[in-house]
C-alpha cells in the first residue's frame, strides 16, 4: 500500500475539508431481529436445529453460519452442566461461539474496509472533516493515539492498518471454550465473561484466591457474551503482548495468504502464564473438534436470531 501526500494529510487530519462522497455510504439500516425467550438447553437447542444449525453439519463444516446472539448465559447453564451430555454441551457452546465469533469479525472488518478506503483517499487528496474525525476516533479505539491532541502520521496509520483485523474464528472460539469452561466458569455465568481478561475495576469480579502481589485485580464483566468477544478482539489487537501476533497476521495479509488460526495460534503464548501448554491445549481443541473450517466460513444473510435465557 502507498501513502502519499503526508504533508497534506496531516493539516487534512486535523482540519478537515470538502467531503467527496457522503458518509451517507457507510451506512445501513440495522436488521430486524427475532426473538425466542428459552428455559431449558434442550429449547436453544432446538431453536439451532430448526435453524439448520445442526451438531451434525458443525462437525461436517459450514460455508454459511446462521447469526445468532445469546443475550446471557444462564446459571441453569452452570447448575445443570454435570447432567448435559458432554457432546451436547460442547456443541450448543461451539455453535453459538462460532457465530458469535463470525459477527464479531465482521464488525471489526467493516472498520478495516472504511480504513483501508480512507488511507486510500487521503494518498489522492482531501477528506471530509467527519471522515477525519471517525479516523481519529478509530486510532484512539484502537490505541494508535494516547490522546486527541496527538498526530496521526504516517507510522501510526501503518500501524492502524496493521491492528483493525479479524482473529481467526477457530481460535476464538478455541479460547473461548478454555477460557470460559465451555460457559461453566463462575466469570462466565455471573459475567459474561469468556476470555479470562483482568480489570482493576471495582466493578470486577474478584477470584477467589487472589494474588496480592499483582494487585487489586479481577475479571472483566460484560453486559453480553457478544461484548466479551468484541472486548477479546481490541484486546489482542491492542496489547503489546500480542505484537507478534499482529506482525504475522499482518504479513500473511501481505502475501494474500488466508488467515488461519492454526498458523497464528502460537504467537498468542503470552495470554497465559503456561505458554507453551496452553497453546497445545488450544490446539488440541481445535483438532479434536474439528475447527478449521469456521477460518473460511461467513455468516448467512438474513434476520439475526436473539436466544434470551430465562433468569
């Protein structure tokens, strides 16, 4: 990708100008949404079934995922997981986080296509001023600039470039499952909390044991499992920990070489204290449940479906 014209974009950056197409392009009227109010695994179950969402065509592989949200994660969940069949239970989890997942991505990949026209723009000539102001934004988001009063220059906006990317499904939702217990987890259920991330909130939820020494930490809470997922994704796109991570996904872009989870997973060593085991843990669940495929999967067209658990 060239960039051009940096003197320009910096004063376009911060001043704006003359818009050359409305921002009117970017955006769409959000879908309909269809509700199904549930009290039991078995009822999300066959909600998925009757989707042609099926335990049988997950393990067979997908071209197309149903959108589906799960608005909380029940204490049932918890309660009763000892007494749900294993393999029932891993895959109302898998199909619900392999959506999830997928939707989650495509989000974050509508703000790299805005991006990645922007950044293409801005090498010809002006930008509006709310284009300049959504790009500033974003690279606050993102962690790009500290604070408004930074300058966006040239590095940065590579860098940008480089952090608004998906992570592959397969190891979301690889993480999600370790992380989280397959949903069983105390932080999971009381706080939609599936990817294990600390906070110093006081809002956070407190481990039993905690560990002095590191703080008054805890987890994360989320008001939805779908917001835990979108929090993993700024996480890993944002920390310095996963640099490397961003640097090969990155590269692979380059190279137009698909994203696949199980050529990244291993520079994400660093998101537990057991490094090396704990990739193989992820990898281990990716192969034993057959995860590969949601790397080149997309999601349906059409109403996404909303599962609300019963208190």
């Amino acid at each position: 990708m060239r960039f051009g014209f940096w003197p320009v974009l910096l004063l376009l950056l911060f001043a704006g100008c003359t818009s050359r197409e409305s921002e009117d392009r970017h955006r769409a009227e959000p879908p309909k949404l269809l509700y199904y109010s549930v009290n039991s695994y078995k009822q999300t179950m066959q909600i998925l079934d009757n989707m042609g969402y099926t335990q049988e065509k997950f393990k067979r592989g997908m071209r197309e995922v149903p959108r589906v949200v799960i608005t909380r994660i029940s204490k049932r969940w918890k309660k009763y997981a000892d007494k749900i069949p294993v393999e029932t239970k891993k895959s109302i989890f898998l199909r619900l986080m392999a959506s999830g997942a997928l939707m989650a991505n495509e989000e974050v990949l509508k703000e790299r296509r805005r991006l990645l026209a922007l950044t293409e723009e801005l090498s010809k000539g002006p930008i509006s001023r709310r284009e300049s102001a959504w790009l500033r934004e974003l690279a606050l988001k993102y962690k790009v600039l500290k604070n408004r009063d930074d300058i966006l220059t040239r590095e940065k906006l590579q860098e940008l470039v480089r952090r608004v990317d998906i992570v592959p499904p397969s190891i979301i939702v690889a993480q999600g499952a370790v992380e989280s217990g397959w949903g069983t987890s105390r932080f999971a259920v009381e706080g939609n909390a599936l990817f294990g991330q600390w906070s110093f909130s006081d809002k956070a939820l407190k481990p039993k044991e905690q560990r002095s020494h590191l703080g008054n930490y805890g987890l994360a809470t989320f008001k939805s499992p779908m917001d835990s997922i979108r929090s993993y994704l700024l996480n890993i796109n944002t920390h310095p920990a996963y640099r490397d991570f961003r640097h090969l996904r990155s590269m692979m872009r380059a190279y137009g070489r698909p994203l696949y989870g199980t050529e990244l997973i291993h520079t994400l060593e660093h998101y537990s204290e057991r490094k090396g085991e704990y990739i193989e843990d992820l990898n281990k669940v990716i192969r034993a449940n057959g995860l590969s495929w949601l790397d080149t999967a997309r999601l349906k067209e059409g109403r996404p479906v909303v599962i609300q658990p019963d208190s």
